[in-house]
C-alpha cells in the first residue's frame, strides 16, 4: 500500500484551504494506514492562558509550509515509506473536562485497534493519560520517553482526578507504563518538595535532568532507546525548550535547551519502535508569531520521520524470520 | 464604622507594589465590612484561550490608576459610604474545575454570613452559578440583572455538570433566582436553535436582546430595577459590549453597545438593592493592550457605586421605620 | 435538496479539528448546493502586512463559535433555506502575484457556471476584479454593493495590472458592474485628489460617504437596493467600520462606523438578488486579538443569512409563473 | 509662496524611505513656513509603558497611507493654502527628564519667532506647559481648547515640578493661558477628590465633561471657539477617545466618544485662530496594531486643515483692512 | 527563627489573590528577616517603551508557579535556611523622577539598617545608584558583581544627574564599590566611543565583555567571587541575556548569552557574600508572552538560593571562632 | 575625504526623529560615497504575513540605539574608514510586484555606476535577483555569500517569473554569480524533494548545511572567503537565525543558530572583497518586541565594519602598485 501522504503537485508552500497536518488528507476513519495524526484538545484551563484547545489547529496551521517530502536530518524520503492522514480532532467540547479523557481515550483506542499508530496534537498535559491508557489496552504496558520540563508524576493537587501534572505517576499506578524501560528527560527548574526526582526513581524510572542531558547529549537518549526494548511512546511537552524558543506554552521554565538541541536529541530515537507519540503545550493565544506552533509541526514532522526510519529499516531487512511467505 | 477605602494619601496614581483592587486594603476576614471585592478565578478551559483565571489579577492590576475617591457620574465620594476591602481569591487551584465551584461557593458564603456583600472578579461564566448558590442561601431567590451578550440560559454541553452556559438555567432549576424579579439584557449573535429566547421567557424571565435595548435605552434598565423589587445579583460579563471595547474576552459577538453606552445602562441601576455582583469574561493573555481589564475595573468601580448610593440614600433617609434607637 | 449545513448534533460550540467555515462540509465540487463559501487568499503585499492571504483560514477558524442554527436579528433558521459548503480556497500560490487572478477567477467560474453563488472570503482588494469577472460572465453586469472606506476606483497605481485600489474603475471600464444600479458607501478619509469623488460619479456610479450615511443611516441602504433592481454583488471590505472593530486589516480609516452600524446597514440589504458576495480585507497577523476575523465571520454569516431570506421569500411566493409543475 | 507640501507624483500610497510626516520635506530651519509639524518626545515614564518618546516617529510613520491631498470632510486642497513641512524632532534625549522641556521650549520658542506655527506630535503630557511657555512668550495669553479625559489640572504628585497632570494648572499660574477663553473637554472617569472640576472652574476655565458634550454636540465646540476670541491653542491627547480607538495610550478612561464623535467635535473648531496645537499621548510599544498612532495622525491632518480653512478665509475676504498695498 | 517563606501547604501551583513575589508573606516591616524583596520601580522613560515601573509587579506576577521549595541545581531546600518577605515596593509616583531615588534610597536603607538583605526588582538601571549608596552607608565599600549587556559607567548623558547609564561610573566616584574587587560582566555591541572599556578598566574594575565570558565560562565568576573578598552586591540586567530570551527589555543586544547559560554564570556565584541584589531592566508592556518576567523572577530565585547557600555553609560551619557561646 | 557618519555629539543614545539607519545622513545622490544604506521594500505578500514592505524602516528605527562608532568585535572604529549615507529606499510602490524588481535594479545601478557600495535593508527574498542583476552588470559575475535557512534556488513556484524562492538558481542561470566561488551556508528543515542539494551542487555552488556548519564553524566561513577569490555579495536572511532570535520573519525554520552563532559567522568574512550586500526577511508586523528589527540592524552594522575592515587593511598597505601618486 502507497496510502497517504502530502500533495506534491502543490506542496506545503502553498497554505491554501482548511489547514490539515501538512496537508495531508482528512480522513475520517483511518484504518489501514500507518500513522494518523489527531488533535487531543484537552484544556482544563490550569496553564497560563492561551488555549490549550486551540492548539492542535495552530499547529495545522503552522505545519502547511514545513516542505515535508524529504528530511535531510535523517536522509528520507518520509512518506515513501508511510502513509498518514490527518483524522481530525477527538470529539472534545471546550469546557466538558471531565468528559474529555474517556472522549480521547476512545478516539484513539479506536486507531490502536485498526493498527494505526496515532501522532497527537496538544492539548495540555491532561492529554497524556488518555493516550497511555489508549495505547496500553492494546500494546500493554509502554516504554515512556518523554521530553519535557517537568517531572509531571507530582501530583500538586490531590484532589481533582486526571490532573495536570500527576499523568506519569498514575501511568503507573495503573501499569500502563513500564518505569524499567522508561526514560523522562529534561526536567529543571523548582521543586515543590526536595524528595520529588528521588521519589521517581525509586518507582524505577529513570531521569535525567536537563542539567545531566545538557551535559551528556545525543548518548542519553541512545541508552533510553536501548533501555526501551520493545514498543514505545514519544511525548514532547513544547514546554521542554526554553521559553525563548517557545514562549506560548504553560508553565514556562527558563535555562532550557535551544530548539537545535532539543531537536537533535529528538532525532536521536532512531531505532524506536514508536507505537504512540504526541507533541503537547501549544497555547497559540499567546505567541503572536507563532514560533511555538512552528516548533510543534517540526518535531511532529521529526517523529513521523522516526517511524518511517523504523519502517524503512523493516523493510530492508525483509520479512520477520517466520513470517508466512 | 467608616471603616476601609483606599489610601488617599498617596491616592491610586501610584501603581506601585503588589496590586490589590483599587489599592484597598487586603484583609483574609473581612466580616463587619460592606463590601468585599473577591477573585473568582474560575477557568474551565473553554473560553478561547487567556486565561480566565489570571483575570481577577488583571483586573486589580488595570484598577491602580481609576482614582476612585470621587464619582462624578454619580456625584458621589464613595468611600464615605461604604467600607470595601479585597478579600483575595477564593482557593482555587488552576485546573481543579470539578473541585472550583464549591470552593468558590464557600468564599463567597462565608462573606454573605457576615452580612457583607461580595464583589466578585471573574473567572469564565462558571462562576455564576457559585455565587448565586451562596448568596440565594442566606437572602432566598434574587432578582438577576444580567449584562451579557449570551442568554446563557440554554445549556448546550449537557453531559457536563456546572459548565459553561447553563448558569441561569440550573439557577432557575435549583430556585436561586426568581425569573419574574429577573431580566437579563445585551443577547445579540446567532443561537443554536429557533426557541432559544422563547424557552427562556417562557421561565418567566425577562429577556432584552441587545437591539431592543439599543433602541429603548435606560429606560429598560429603570423597569428592570423596578421588578426587581427586592435583593438583587448584578452581573456583567465584559462580553456585553462589542468585542472593540473587550477584546480579551471569549465568545466575542460583533455588534454590540459601547462603553459608554454599557456604562451608562449600568448607571441606571441606580436604587436598585444589590446584594452580590461580580464582573466577569476577563482574558487577559489575549488582549496585550489591556484594555479589557480596565473597562472590568471601571464596571467594578461603578458597581461599588451603586451599592454607596443605596446607603447613602438609606442614611439620608434615616432608621427604617420600627428601628430600636 | 434539503442539502448541507452546519452540523446541529454537536454545534459550533465545539471548535475542534480543521477549520471550516461555520463547520460546513468541505466540499470540492459543490455543484448543486446554494452557496460555496469559498477562500480568495489573493495578497500582493500591499497591505500594512499581516497576511491577507492567511485571511480565509483566519475568518473559519473565528466562524468555528459563532452558533449560527437561528439568526436572530433576521428571525430566520439560515439552513433552512440554504444548502451551504466550504469550496475550499481559490488555489493561488503565495507570492504568485500575476497568477492569483486567473487562478481565482477560474474557481469561480466554475461556481457560478454550476449555479452556485461564490461567498469570497479575502484577501485583499484585489480579488475583487476576479469575481466580478467570474460573475458577470455568467450573469451579465452586475449591480454592485460597496461597503468599503474607500472609494476603490482611483488607480493610484497606474503601472500595475489589476491592482488593489482600481478594480472598481476596471469593472467599469469592461463592463462586469452597471454603475446607474452599483452604490458604493462608506468612503471617508483623505483623498489623491479633489476630483476623485466626483469622477466616479460622472461614471453612474452612487457614491455615499460614511458623514452621509452616518446621517441618513439604513434608508440609503434600502435605496441602494431598490437601484440594483436585478442581480446583486455585495462586497464588504473590513476597513468599512472603524479601526476599533477591525485592527487587522490595511490602510485604516480613523472616524468610521461601529460593528453595530455596520451590521444594521447589511441587514437592510434584505431583498436584494445577491449572486455572488465576499468579505474582504482581513490581515491577521497585526490583529492578536482576532476580533477582525471575528467581525469577517459575522459579516458572512449575515450575508448568507440574507441569502436565505431571498430563497425563503421566494418559496412562500410559490413558484414563479410559468414554471413547470 | 507656494511652498512646501507632500510629493504629488508618488502620493503617501508609497510609504517608502524614512518616514516624515504625511512624506513632508524634512527641513531643519523652517523659517517662512506656515506650520512644522515638530516631535516632542517628552516621557518621564508615568505612563503604563509604550514608550512616549518613540510616539512621534509612530504617528509620522503612520500618517505615510493618509492621502492628504483633498480633504472631503472640510471640502479642501490643503496645501493649496498652506506651507508645511517636518522639523524633525526637538532634541530631547530619552531619560533627560529634567532638560527635556527647556529643550522643547527652545526648539519650539524658535518656530514662534519665525512666524512658524508649531503642531506638536507628543510625547506624554508633559510636553504641554513647554508648548505654553514657547507660544505665550511671543502671542501673549492664549486661548486653550483641550480634549483630554483628564482635567490635567489637579497635580496629583506635588513634589515634583513640569509634571504630568499639572500642566493645566501651572500655565494658568504663570498667565500663559486666559482661562476665560479657555475650554477643556472631554473629562470624565474618577477623580481624586470631589471638589476638582469646581476648583478648575473657579480659576475661570469653562469644563465640558464627556457626559454633558456627549448630549450638547458640535454646539459646544462652536461657543468654545467664539469665547477662544483670538490666538488659540488645540491640545489633543488621545486619551480623549474610548481605549477602544486608542489603546496605545496612557490613563486609559473607558466610556469616551468614538473616533467618529472626537473627529466631528474637532472639526467643529473651523474659524478657530490656531497659533500652536498638539496631538499627544500615543504610547506605540502597547498597541501592536497601530491604531492608536494612525487617529493620531488623522487628528494632525485635521488640524492642519483646520489652519488651512482659517487661511483660505482669510485669503478669500482680501488683505486686512489698512494692510500696505 | 524559622522565618517566612513561600506557603508549603498550597504552593505556588496556585497563583491566585494578589501576587506577592513566590507568594512571599507582604510585611511592610521586614525587620528581623534575612531578606526583603522589595521592588523598585524606577522609570525614566529612556527605555524603548514597556513600563519599568510595572516591571517589579510582572516579576511578582511571574513568580507565581516557579515552585520554590527546592532548588534541585543548587540541591537546597532554600527557605529552610532563608526567611524572606514580600516588602513591596518602593514608594515612587510614576513620573517623580527627580525624587525616585532618594525614595528609594531610604526604603532600602531602613532595610540595611536592620539588618535585612534587600533583593531588588527593578525598574530600569536608574535605580542601581540608590541601591549603591544605600547599602554602602551601612556596608561600606562593596564589590560589584555585574551582569549586564552594557557598561553602564560611560554617561552618555552628562547633563543629567543619576541618569540610565552613568551609575557605575558614579558609584566609583562616591567611593560606594571598590573597583578592584568589582567584575562587570557581558558587555557587547557598539560603543559610543573606542576608549569606553579601556576607560572603566583604567579605574580598576574588571571587565569581561561577552565574547571573553562565552569561551571562558564560569571561571571568570570564581575568580570575580574570589576578587571581591567581602560585601558583595550582585546586579542582573536582564539585557544580559540575548534578547531572544529577554525581549521586554531596554536596549536589546543581539548575539547574548542563552539563558541556560546565563544562570549557570550565575550560580557560579557561590560563596560570595552578598548583602545586596537586584535584577532589572523588565519592560513588561513589550513582551506579550511574558518570558522576560518569567527569566527574572527565576534569576531572583537563583539570587536567594545563593544567598541561603552561603547561611546554610555558615550554619554547618558553626559559629565563627571567637563568638560568645 | 572624510566623509559622512553618525553623528558624534549627539550619539544613537538619542532615538529622536525621523529614523535613518544609525542617524546616517540621508542623502539622496550618494555618488563619492563609500557605502550607501538602501532600503528594498520588495514584498509579493508570500510571507506569513508582516509587511516586509516595511522592513527597511523598522530596521532603521530599531538601529538608532546601537551606539556604531566603535565596533568591539573587530576593534574598529568604522566610521573613521568609511563614509556613509542613507540613500532611503528604491521607489517601489506597495501592490507594484510587477514594476518592483526593474525599480528596485535601477537605484542600484546607479550606485553602483557610481563607484558606492549599496547595503540593502530587505524586503522579501524577491529583492535578491534585482540586487545581484544591478551588481553583476558593473562587476562582473560575483562571489555569493549567502547565510540563509533555504537554498533558495529550487523555484517551488514555477509559473512566476521573478519570484521568491528561486532567485539563486535565476543568478546561476543569468550567469551573476560564479558558482565555483559561492557558498550557500545554514540551509536546514524539510525539503521539496530529495534531490534539491544535490541538483545545486551539481552546479558548483558550494552547500554548507546548517548541521554541518554548527559542526565546522568559522573555519567554513574561511573557506568560503578564500574560495571566493574576488569581488563578494553577501546575502544575510534574518531566517538564517533560530526562529526565537527573529520570530519576524517569514518560512520560519527551527532548529537553527543562535544569534551569537550568526554573528560570529558573519564576523569571519573579514577580508572578503564586498562589493554589495544585504540583509532581508524582517516583517515587522508580527513580532511586537521589534528583536528581528533590532537583530538585522546589529547584521548591518557588522557587514559595514566588514567593509572598514577591508578599507583600513587596503589603506594600511598602501597604494596598490602601478597607482599614479
């Protein structure tokens, strides 16, 4: 199957029409094909403003004059070796919090059950829960990586379920990941107790703050990849960059990575059998120029390009041993 | 009791240190005062993003240069009749929407109980409900005067508890306003279906749509204060006036009054005995030049007004009546 | 043909996934439906900047709440009467500044050539000559319906083909518009030149300046109306109402009319034989508010609103005379 | 003499180059003009932020699309009748707060001497007793007409001298301006103390609040311009109108006319003996759409063909009685 | 004494109410604690716009989610062994600035006085001299450790007392900073004059321009930490930083330090005995997404974690020999 | 000759005025001049909106602060080498895409007839074929320089003559520049199709890819300067930068260099032979905080010491042998 992919008559540099995810085709039940890309629109109105909700069509937006055909980072030609649509937003009302994780949930429980590995657009980080328990119910228990600012398994408030900021720590609680082959990456800034990172570990996952990352680089995430082993979930928090190289995102924490960093250790989890994955934190409403949206339809560009790396390398190496012929 | 007002030593043309409204004092009990001026940073996500919740502080904020010692409009020193103070916000943690309502509904209770009349800075529509719930519990129903460009009555996200719309619905439902002591004014845009305004009146409730309104003038407001009769809930959400004078706000509907007209409808509550209030809608993040805030911080000045002129008028008038001396 | 409209299960209250206008089905051939709203990203770089060829997709996405089942003002259930599609846009490259017109004037064509009325969403000016081309090649000269501050007839740019500021002047010169039935209103500010009024109206042409119509209000409307006689063409440029109510458009008019003026006026268009109309001028880069796009989609949805009137006049009147039953 | 006007080859369509004002000559010693449009970037950094001192290069910059050549609303050639050119800026560096109105005063002091009527682009209010100083030094007490949301007379900060509030106050101790001549207009919003538009009216000056102009009209412009008698000065901040026309600005007072209303009243000064005026307060850094900047430059074209009307008359009624032939 | 210190049970994931800098406790008389936060809204209008004088409330405002508990790069829980309060700020009218900073030179001092350590949030680099003396009259002759794009010690503007720029020239002519313990540090861009480095390292002080800090690193700050032996005053311009990571600032100097790097320069300040701080230079009206604020209400936390550095070596040092037990 | 330069007395500090670039004196016939600064308001409205046709001017007005007599990185005093001008910009009118390119040809010609430099101030990457057409015809084939985030010479958009995108490959075909002595450095992002690096090498441009670049360095720069051998064009696209250091401009590409990366890359072509130079790209529209602006003018100011640098080298060596003395 050729399947889906960008229009190359008239490609991205013509922003032209409803904006679908670099213009790939709308389609409203996307069974068969390898990857669909879906707005997760949580917003439950924690972050700083600026719409969580919104962001998934800023990212559209933002995405129509990306030139995705061929990623020279990673020497492909992506859609050769994939075909994706855009399967349009999960049916999520503004407002109807306590509505939206099991709407998500369902959304992309159904795109796990016809094989297709769903590329979410945030939303804020309520989003993740959903996605993981989607993911799991299918997949089983999950190699986490994520990229983000914080360590987001604190749980501040104790009293509102699904909340933003506990999703890793009842990932686990509920199994849905697995901390051994888990690898959250980045986190800096404050603390709300001097205990939070050691509590982490102490479940097994391992972290590494962006002070040890900066330091250490592409190897880090090599050894997460290894760490791995077997299917995975890619989740980028915008908020993982400085503030400078995406300003319209949540809780801003200063003395992060530049985008090129950030986007070389993305590119890094190569070899990743990425079975999930989402870019989240997009608050349009307060980057009038838009470079957060911007860096968001890259990295997705970047993770679309590491499943077809993924595939490309199935596919040389032929039929698994024990395939039927 | 002269009791609380801002300083006029140095008055409110030193925006200097941290803001609180008009640079009242900032008081946690404020019990013996008349009025207390109190956040409701309630924010459920659905607005277009902003951040409802950081209005209440934008409000404060926009209020440091009002110079609010003297009221020409009214020709009335305010402060020589009433004792305000800012309470600070009700404990609302961002993203805690299930857990916001009844926090922001036992703020407001405690204030009610002590006999002082809350002055609430919003917050997205949800917040409505919270207050008429304190206030209808010690004063019984209110009459509702509400300027807004949406009903607010029709309850289009049905599966979700105290959301965003149904306010004035659940109120009527729940006894806390008296739909024929109530008229709610400005409503103007599309609606989701044909009978929307017809099932609101048919509540009983007096419905003024923004092009009525523009043609009658105060003289709508004068009627409503009269069928008001008793205690009354002011509110304003700073959609009601067309989206060039509140540019940070959520729904936006093109068409409406200007300030100076809302201004001046608002004004004419004049004798109206209000016992709750608030202002609402305000997203600061959207709007850089801050011109929402300060029309909010003005509705709030003039509101606190309003309740100066009924004691003013009440001290003119000497004891009620039947009064021990 | 009952035909499409707006989703009414899970109305515009939910504005997730791309953007459509007003959420109407996304159709590329809309051959047989009433009215296809289609995007004209013409954008020569003229304008103070702010992107008038992102100004389609910015007036959908500001469409998305607009609720717009009944239109109250008008008292009509739009889609009632109406089948209604988003055509997508005109497939103008950005940059392709001698290409865009042909570009656009073909899509149209089409639209009219398959009985459908085009509503144009701008773009800058100087899409305005593609569709009246495109239009009266099909329905002979047009009456023509100007809100605009600008009398757009001047060609202060006489080197360039098809330039913003003289389409008007063209229209005339080829014959798409019949100035004895075309009213142009609004226009203020200063001029080129003493005689530029004048020499437009030595053409035909009624000219109303916005102290004139601000005078003598809806009345010049209805007139302008009753001169059109047949087959209309209503274009209404952002920059018709003052700055306040449309930051994000280009050679601003400082003293102009209010949203609420506006819209009165283009509702007093009732009656008129519209065949093919547009909103134009919208740059949503300078504008981080978004009340431009906002009033843009207001001002379509009152458009397609007086549309339906038509329609729905003519059905109560029965088919006309002589028509086969 | 003919003299110095804006290019009519390429007219202000082509806002190209460095910007002066309406594309002016820029002339250093413009001695034997009519008017010099001057910039006074005085900004003691009271204002909410924006940058006062950067205000005159906005409003040159957006005054380059005005058009100027024939203004309708007063049915005249402007600079038929009038020599004008830009003299650049007073020599005002930012941060000189103490030199900075002595440097104006000179600058300014020099265009009387020359016979040069100044028209000042501000520049916070601070600005305004230097105008005072430099024209009453050469015409003797004025005549001021002020529309300003603020009385500007009541010195809320005391301590410190040239102040921004207390310009009003001292011209009138240091005689420069005849307070029974003398109209301001437009005051509304709270005030510091009750008694601060009796106290201004004592001294003699007639106040129109915004209240009361808002219901009298033009009218009120006209017994303003009859009681000026002879040499008058037109102040205009543009804080005058609703923060929705001018959100670039400082104390923002919401409840003010609209640009429409501001810019009738002002033409309501014809017949007006102009010897200085001013348009002040734009603060361009708080208003990303440039809205504020451009009413600016609307109300100094204005102006100018305010001064050319008076020229025009006088021309056309012949050389004064007794006048050397 | 334990002391004050943000609230631990609802911690700053809450920013509601009125901010106070990490929700500090407001105390007017911080006498006893160990450091006041105290904010300086000095404001000249030499800035490209954006309110300094608003700058100390949007650090506040800022500062509200940091999470300050613990500091996980200097693994310190910091108010364990800091009590620290909220002083407000500085009593200065907007616009007084010729008594600016003698007020708030005598807040400060009455900080010294008491043995307080004053964190200042600035305001623009006119208030650094008030800081200087007042912490030298009571501390004698301090080091300079300064951050900062530019050298501050030229005096472009010579007519002008206590102007922006000439404050570290000053202080070294009143004798309040020893030159031969002070570093400045991250000069780049233009120079008015060749000489202006060469000049200020004439007097002693230790200059390290940009280019020299980035490829020598945290060295320079242990050697400057070294050189300054005793007393230390530590002042962050925010201008320091590349403006992409600042860009509500004052004169922006492209091809700065990120902000990663620029608080890993910062907290090589360890060690040194800092009885004084500050940082300034926040415009917050030009910087819609708020970064600027965010990166200096981290710098002011990274500023008080060292201080509580140093307490906590002192404390497990015991006391000083020779102290009565 | 001494020639033109800032002024001295009255240095940048002061921002007062109409902007020229760096307060050079705008001259409108620079023949004798060393350099002239020309802006190129070349805009097909391609970019993502923000008005590149008011580029030049908000890099002049973003360059009067710079403070440009002494040069720190290159320890040079520019002016001392080299005279100067403003020469405004060619006569290109807003909407003219057709007439742009041969306008904006001919007032480079003529500088460079004359024996002068131009440094254009950009516009879009349209302007770049006019400016190596007008150089070429004087100079002969040229040595290109471009640091840019796109090839440029893939002509995405075939069908429009002149149009962004492919100017390099029209300068190769033209024969303006000699490929074996011109290095394209920075390229990074998606690209059209796979071959695009390969097909430009294949012409013997040399390719140097952002990746590859921030390995090598300045070392890449060196060789780019020797191989050009003779008379050089450099070309600097804001773009070139990380997003985050010019959010104001157009195809945003993230991932890139740090403004401190650019600039010291732009500072190693010391010793190349520039005969003509630009730098493009700035909208300023959409990036409120103006650092794009301010960024460009920091890249002029280096391009004009690297022109100093060549002249103080020339003027160290002497007279080349064979001049007349």
């Amino acid at each position: 199957m050729k399947g889906y992919g960008p229009s190359v008559a008239l490609p991205s540099a013509s922003p032209t029409g409803s904006a679908t995810f670099l213009s790939l085709p709308a389609v409203a039940d996307p069974t068969g094909v390898d990857v669909a890309v879906i707005g997760l629109p949580g917003d439950t109105g924690a972050a700083e403003g600026g719409g969580a909700h919104a962001g998934p069509r800023a990212v559209r937006e933002a995405s129509l004059t990306l030139r995705p055909i061929y990623n020279p980072s990673q020497r492909l030609q992506v859609f050769e070796h994939l075909s994706v649509v855009d399967a349009g937003d999960a049916a999520v009302a503004p407002g109807a919090t306590q509505a939206a994780p099991a709407a998500m949930q369902t959304a992309l429980a159904a795109l796990h059950a016809g094989g297709v590995i769903p590329l979410g657009l945030g939303g804020d980080q309520t989003v993740l829960l959903a996605e993981l328990r989607a993911a799991a119910a299918v997949r089983g228990p999950l190699a986490l990586l994520q990229f983000d600012a914080h360590i987001g398994a604190g749980e501040p408030w104790r009293d509102e379920r699904d909340s933003h900021g506990g999703a890793v720590r009842r990932a686990l609680d509920e199994g849905l990941i697995d901390p051994r082959r888990s690898t959250l990456m980045g986190m800096r800034g404050g603390l709300c107790a001097a205990g939070e990172y050691d509590e982490a570990r102490f479940s097994g996952l391992t972290l590494v703050p962006w002070d040890e990352l900066a330091q250490l680089g592409t190897g880090v995430v090599a050894r997460a990849v290894e760490l791995a082993g077997g299917p995975a979930f890619v989740s980028f928090d915008v908020d993982f960059v400085d503030p400078a190289f995406a300003p319209g995102t949540g809780a801003l924490e200063c003395g992060g990575p530049t985008s090129a960093q950030a986007l070389a250790l993305l590119r890094a989890c190569r070899g990743l059998d990425i079975v999930g994955a989402d870019v989240l934190g997009v608050l349009p409403g307060i980057d009038p120029s838009h470079i957060t949206a911007r860096l968001a339809a890259t990295v997705a560009f970047e993770i679309l390009t590491l499943i077809a790396c993924a595939r490309a390398a199935n596919a040389a190496a032929g039929p698994p041993a024990g395939a039927a012929t």
